[in-house]
C-alpha cells in the first residue's frame, strides 16, 4: 500500500475526524477503487519489436496487477496490429472482485463497437460510464443492456464476444458468480443507489466539522495535491466533481449553445451490491482522487496543449479524454491509427466534426484474450506452474502502486529475464504530499534494485513521452534562472507517474523498439 496520511488533528466539536491511521486513509480514499491513478498505456509498444517476432502460435502474455479500470487494457488491444500477429494474452489480477465487474462491462462496451459506433457521444457515453456518479438516460439504457450482456458472458451464455474471455481457468467459480451478481444489480431497473446522498456523506466523513467550508478544502487539494503535478486538470471540473461525483459533464468538455445535458440516473457500476437481496448498492469509492489521471493528463496531439494568454492550457482535461478514448476506439475498429485533425468546440463551430475516413471492410479484431485471476495471488501463482506443461511467463508486466508489495520472489519468476517491469507510483494521489510521494519512489525503487532489476532510463523516458512539458509561466528565456520555490514546483510536475526496470543481469544491454 502507499504510504498512508497522518491523520487530521481531532476538533473541539461537532462531527469528529477518524483518528487511526488506517481509518485516516479508509475515510478518505475509500475501500475500493473504481479508477486508477495513473495514465493508461499500450504494454506491448515497450517490448522490443523483435522479441514480439517468432512462432505465430506463441503467444505474447503481459500481466496487469490492480490496475483498477481497464485503461492499460484498452490501449494494449486497441494497438495491438501496430506490433504482432501473434495472439495475445493479457491476465488481470485483482484484489478487489467488484473491479472484474467494471472490467468486464467496459471491455464489453469498448470491443461490441462497430464502425458507426466510434463518434463523439459514444465517447461521451463511456466517460459518463467511467467516472460519473450521475447518467443521461441513454447512458443508463446502455448500463442496463450491457450488465446483462456481461453477466450472460460470464455465466457461459452464447454471444460472440465470449470467446476474448477467461474466467475459468484460474478465478474460482464462486468469484465468477459474485461477479455476475453485480452485473445482474447493475442491469435491474428495480434496485437502488442513492449515490448523490451517500457522496455527499462520505464528503462529510471525509472532511468532518469543517464541512461548511468543503470548498476551501477542495480547492487546497486542487491547487497543493494535484495541480503542480499536471497542469491538464480544471479547477471547475474537479469541483464539480468533487461536490457531486460527476467527473464528465458534456457541457463542460464540449458545449452546444442551445443544448442541455440531464445527469439524473445512478451511475450502478461504481456501487457495490452487498446486501443479501443484492437490491441496493452502496459507495465505498473515492472522493479526493479523481478519475482525470487515467484519459486525460497527457496527450499525443500537442495542438491540444496550447496555452492561452493568462498562461492556462485552452482545452481541459475532458477534451483530452475525448481525443485519447476517440483513438483508441477508431484503432480498435478499423486497425489504423487516429489521424488528429484541428479541433474546435462546437460551441463555436457546431457543424464541424473531425470525422476519419470511412473504412468500409474493417479487418479482423485482435486476436487477444483476456485472463482474469481472481482473487488469491498464491493460488494464481500455484496454477500458472501447473496448468500448462511448461510455466507460463510473461513478457511485461504492470504494477500499481496499490500492487507494488506484491513483487515477490515469487512473482519476480513469472517475469521472463528479457522482460520489463513497470510500476505505478502515487504522483496524482491529492491526499499524500511530496514527501510521501517521494518516499514511495525511493521504496519501490529499493525493493526492485533489491530482486537484481535496475532501473531504465530510456524505457522510462519513452514512457513519459506525452507527458506536457513544465513552463515557467511569463518566463523570457529558453532556460530561466528558477528560484528555490519553482526548482521544486518544476521537481513534482517532473516526477514520474512509473518506474520502468529491467533484468539487467540476464539482459545486460536491453534495447527498446521506436
């Protein structure tokens, strides 16, 4: 786990702030996490092309610890023709059952799209699907339709997407069917959330007594804990978001004159269904790290990095998420990159449109698997040595900062020698400060170094490649003399969001594709 908190001092009065540390973090961070911390990326770009050659029925695994939403897995499988023709398999390993219910609906949502199913409001849709406590009505249909969907996948049921799915070989089935039970609450009209009283009630738990000044609080996250680390997350939307769970109002990303967006039905995939009749769901989730991280913080269109004259960057983090999950979704369906095109808001051009050129025979889908764990790491490590005649390895495999203890000896041998290691570190966790943050760094990188894996400086570079640039604001030079204070702003919009290693003893000059 990260470095926990100190918890807040207690008050004189009224409602009282957890005391323990361990409560500290459960109050604020919440039990279970419906996003991660991190930007997503593609995890075979960084295997060397030439390791992805070979036998064509071999295939390339990756492993993916906690990663908490299904971003690294879209990238990977979006991009995948760009590398092999070999199949693919991507194990996901989790510690928390509900988070293979949210994977399993949005790989549903993101692999059923077709040609005419990749436009600007089924981005908008999945975005709501993804981090907004609130959904328009047709969001909502699609929640319904879709949890059905899964939930008929996982229970063996015909459809043509159950093929890319793996439930069976190593998670036991009564994960299987607990997980299909919350898929089941999410498509049932009759069963209930009340999300908007109980976000505003962790708020309360959150910031105790001084919840009449929640603003103030919100506004010192925004600007101390998240903002000198990225400079592509608003002020108005984390508060939006903040106050009201809504992390993607449509009005804000992309405005129409004219047009109203009604955010009025509970978002059902971030609840968690635990009573016995499974009829109503409750929030365990986060309300101080928002879901930004994940789409939106850095980009591969420098267009949509210009600044504006105070300083500020034109386009918001929405507008970023909108450009990176259109990609993802073009690429998936029609097998070519995205070719970024000016974008407008249509608040001032709304009959522009940045449409790609039409493919009418899309190719054959990736042929990828992916491959859920379940629950218990030590049974999941017991079974990759004996389910196959020879031990399953893997050629990459990514950590999150929630995950890193989880590198063991045990788990060290799962990793091929030529393979990499990327962990996630908590450099857009609002709630720990650059001390902690730094420390985390140091700890990861010291149990790494301690298992022989020494870091990759060019690895990690390619890594942050999207990652914006730090400016000075008003600076008159290339290189301005920094004072003490912007030395250390610059340091933590610098720092790394991963660690890249590699097995420098088994691979003593490690060389990655371009």
């Amino acid at each position: 786990m990260p470095a926990q908190p100190n918890p807040p001092a207690p008050s004189s009065g009224g409602l009282q702030y957890m005391q323990t540390q361990s409560q500290a973090l459960k109050n604020s961070v919440g039990t279970e996490q419906n996003w991660g911390w991190s930007p997503g990326f593609d995890l075979l770009e960084h295997i060397p092309r030439g390791r992805l050659d070979g036998d064509l029925e071999e295939p390339v695994r990756v492993l993916v610890d906690s990663p908490g939403d299904v971003r690294h897995l879209m990238y990977t499988v979006s991009r995948v023709r760009r590398h092999t023709e070999r199949p693919v398999e991507i194990y996901v390993q989790e510690g928390n059952l509900k988070h293979y219910a949210r994977h399993v609906f949005f790989l549903v949502w993101f692999m059923e799209r077709g040609v005419g199913d990749i436009g600007e409001n089924d981005v908008a849709e999945f975005l709501e699907l993804y981090g907004s406590s609130l959904l328009r009505d047709s969001a909502e249909g699609t929640m319904r339709r879709l949890g059905r969907r899964a939930a008929n996948i996982l229970r063996g049921g015909a459809d043509k997407l159950a093929g890319y799915f793996d439930f069976e070989t190593f998670a036991k089935m009564k994960e299987v069917d607990w997980v299909a039970d919350q898929l089941d609450a999410w498509s049932n009209k009759n069963t209930s959330f009340n999300v908007d009283v109980q976000w505003d009630n962790r708020i309360r738990s959150d910031i105790g007594d001084r919840y009449d000044s929640k603003e103030n609080i919100m506004d010192w996250d925004f600007n101390m804990g998240l903002l000198p680390y990225t400079p592509h997350v608003r002020w108005p939307e984390y508060k939006d978001w903040r106050t009201t769970g809504v992390a993607y109002d449509w009005e804000r990303v992309n405005p129409r004159k004219g047009v109203k967006y009604t955010y009025t039905h509970p978002n059902k995939t971030l609840a968690m269904f635990i009573n016995r009749k499974r009829d109503t769901g409750v929030y365990l989730g986060d309300v101080r790290c928002s879901p930004y991280a994940n789409f939106g913080i850095d980009t591969e269109y420098p267009d949509l990095t210009v600044k504006q004259h105070d300083g500020s960057f034109k386009y918001s983090n929405g507008v970023l998420a909108l450009h990176a999950v259109r990609a993802l979704l073009y690429e998936y369906v029609t097998g070519k990159p995205w070719e970024y095109k000016e974008f407008k808001l249509a608040w001032d051009a709304p009959d522009y449109t940045q449409d790609q050129p039409r493919v009418e025979e899309p190719p054959p889908r990736p042929n990828v698997k992916f491959i859920f764990a379940g629950l218990d790491p030590e049974r999941f490590h017991l079974l990759l040595n004996t389910k196959t005649a020879e031990p399953i390895k893997f050629d990459a495999m990514f950590l999150s900062c929630h995950a890193a203890q989880n590198f063991t000896e045990a788990r060290k041998e799962l990793l091929k020698p030529t393979g990499y290691l990327a962990i996630e570190t908590v450099k857009y966790c609002v709630y720990m400060d650059a001390a902690q943050k730094a420390a985390f760094t140091t700890k990861v990188t010291e149990l790494a170094t301690s298992q022989g894996w020494s870091p990759c400086a060019p690895l990690q570079s390619r890594l942050h490649r999207n990652a914006p640039k730090w400016r000075l604001p008003f600076a008159r030079t290339e290189n301005p003399t920094l004072t003490e204070a912007q030395a250390k702003e610059k340091a933590k919009h610098e720092s790394p969001w991963v660690l890249a290693f590699v097995n420098t003893t088994a691979n003593p000059s490690p060389e990655w594709s371009g």
